[in-house]
C-alpha cells in the first residue's frame, strides 16, 4: 500500500475499534488503552489520528452521516423519504453507523458534544424540504427548519424505541408507520399519493445502490 | 413517624439517590455502594427495598410514568395532548422523571430490560386514542397501536435531541411542533381545530393540578 491509502486504513481500524469499545462501554467507561488493544494499532499512529477520547467519538459521531448520497428523484419529497429510509437500513445492517446513532443519544457522555449529527441531520432534511418547497410539492404552512427537527428528533426516538424492545428488528416498520403519521402534514395530497415509503423501501434502496457501485467499478475497469 | 410511613419515605430517599447516580454514571458504571452513600440508609435498609442494582434501576424507570393523572377531559385527544405536554413538563422540572427517561434510553444498559417505560407509556396512549375513537374523534385509518407507538417513540427522541442541544430549554417548543406534524394524521378536522398543543400548554396544566391538589389538601383538613 502506498503511504496514504495505508493512512486511510489505519483510521478507518482505528475507526472500528472505537465504534465498538463505545458501544459496548459507553463513552464515559471507555478508555483510550482499550480502544488500542482492540485496534491493534501502536500508540503513535492512534494519537496521529485522534489526539485524545472525544476526537475518536466525534470520530464516530461524523460517520452516521456519511452515507452514500440517494441518486437524486425527481420528486424531493421521495428524495427525503430514501433518505430516511436508507438510514434506517444502514442502522440495521452496519456496526458503525449503530455506534455512532447510539453516542449521539449517550446521555452520560459529560463533556462530548453530541449536538452535531443533529444538527447535520436537520441541515440535510431541511434542504431536501426546501428543494421540495420550490417544485411545489409542500403544503403552505410548512416551515422547513421545525420539520426538519421533528423528523429527526423523532427518528431518533424511533430507533431508540425498536432497539429497547427487539433489538431493531422492527425498525423498518416503525419507520415506516412514522413517515405515515408526519407525511400528511408536509406533502401535498398529490405526492403524497405518489410516494413510497413502504416498510420494503429500504431493502429497494439498498440494492439500488449496489447495483450503481457495481456499475461505477465496471466502468472504472472497462 | 409510624412504621409504614418511615418505609415509603426510605424507599422515597433511596430511588432519588439512585436517580442521581444513574443520572451521573449511566447503568453499567452505577455500583449499590455509590447509591448507598448517596442515600445514607443502611445496607439493611436498601436490600429489603430493593435486591439488586436492576431492581433500584426499574424503580427508577417506574417513577416516570407515575404522573398525577391529566383531569378528565370532554375531548379526549385534548386529554391525550395534556399527557404528553405534562410529561414534558415534569421531564423539564423533575429530577426523578428526567433520570428515569435517560435509563430507558441508556443503550449501554446491558442486562437491564428498558422495554417497561415504552410499553406503558404506549398502553397510556393507546387506551386514550381508543377512548377518543369511541366518540368520534379519530380519522377512520387510524389504527391506535401503530400511532401510539409513533407517537411514543418520537417524544423520546424529541426529549434526547431537546437535552443533547440545549439541556431541555426548548423542549416544550419541540414538543408541540411534534404534535403539529402528528395530529392532522390523527384527529378530524373539527377536534384538530378546537385542541390546545401550544408551546404554553405545560405550564397551564401544571398550574391546574397544582391548584386541584391544594384544593384536596384543604378538603382533607377541613
């Protein structure tokens, strides 16, 4: 590997390992030391990276929303449902992105600012809504900026609530049941008609994006 | 004090000591011994109320669902609307609420079943919205399970996202933003327009029990 890929690598370990010793201690019981073990990365190469225990959890904070971008709808209000939906299924499908919803909720991480995957969430939903307000797919009343903090502000209890009480299992249902009890107060009757935020839509997503990586790697061989 | 007395106010001194600690430490990081020296009983005392760190920590999960009940409304989604509201309110200003609330979605509360406080409080919301159904009140789709689970999910992450941005000071404001995005999905258009979820609902409700109490106190001595 060359010297930046090796970089990459070493961080994204790093990463990992802190992913999992916070979800599994919380932030406050986890240990730096711990997360070196788990890594199997020397001391230098971890403080390289992360100088200190909230760098490695903001770390982890930052990858819940780094996510593949949805390959843009024409229809925005289906464009903020994918969205959602896509961050459910990645919730249920990788460790990371588990880690990172569950330390922005870790009310005993004195010290860590947690406000920032909110605040990003809600930047991303309110310029969907926005993009959705100029097509004309919202109803009059809607302001952007409170209907992006109920939506992520639910979403969040959402998850915390299928988690408690079967491990996420049902997570893309209540997600769903979600979208169908907002919805109605934001899109007008016509797209709402239109869009499809199924309990199966995320597994749709899901493949769809595959499919598109495949493709991209064929054409970067080809 | 007679007996039974001195024991509820024990088990009282105990359950906020442990609130404390679990509010400070998270579940896993509490031990008895902190709460123990936090409370100043005896060790007697603390094992015959409660066996074992998980009975302390479910006792507190308890407490937040031990609202005074909302007086009985004529309209019964406004009934449901002031439970939510007052639960809000008592998070904002009840140590004991707020500490019960953090446990249920302390994620690192392996061991700890924290499905209890979800599923009661989805009963509560249930049984209104039935209740509500009964007299007209509900648009024809709903179905009572699924909203009360939406709605009780979303209140918790609402809360966590309030606590993680600014420790609860907008929380009454997000609160009924949330039931402008729930409701028109929810309740006719006649209740809708005639229901009270306005930022300063809380405060009006507490003001009125605080009133009813002080009312049954001079009942009871006169």
């Amino acid at each position: 590997m060359v010297r930046q890929e090796r970089a990459v690598h070493t961080r994204r370990t790093i990463l990992s390992a802190a992913a999992k010793v916070f979800e599994g201690r919380g932030y406050q019981a986890a240990t730096i030391s711990e997360i070196l073990t788990t890594a199997g990365v020397t001391k230098g190469a971890l403080y390289f990276h992360f100088p200190s225990k909230e760098h490695l959890a903001q770390g982890v904070l930052h990858e819940q929303d780094q996510w593949l971008p949805i390959p843009e709808r024409a229809c925005k209000v289906q464009e903020l449902i994918d969205t959602v939906v896509l961050h459910a299924y990645r919730l249920q499908t990788d460790s990371m992105v588990r880690a990172g919803v569950r330390l922005s909720l870790d009310q005993q991480a004195h010290g860590l600012d947690r406000s920032g995957p909110f605040a990003r969430w809600a930047e991303i939903v309110r310029d969907l809504l926005e993009k959705a307000r100029a097509q004309g797919e919202l109803l009059p009343n809607v302001v952007p900026d409170e209907t992006a903090d109920a939506m992520v502000g639910a979403f969040a209890g959402v998850q915390a609530m299928s988690q408690a009480v079967c491990d996420y299992q049902d997570l893309l249902r209540r997600i769903s049941h979600l979208l169908r009890h907002i919805l109605p107060s934001v899109a007008v009757p016509s797209v709402l008609a239109s869009v499809d935020f199924s309990e199966s839509r995320g597994e749709t997503i899901s493949t769809e994006l595959r499919t598109l990586m495949a493709e991209e790697r064929t054409a970067a061989v080809g």
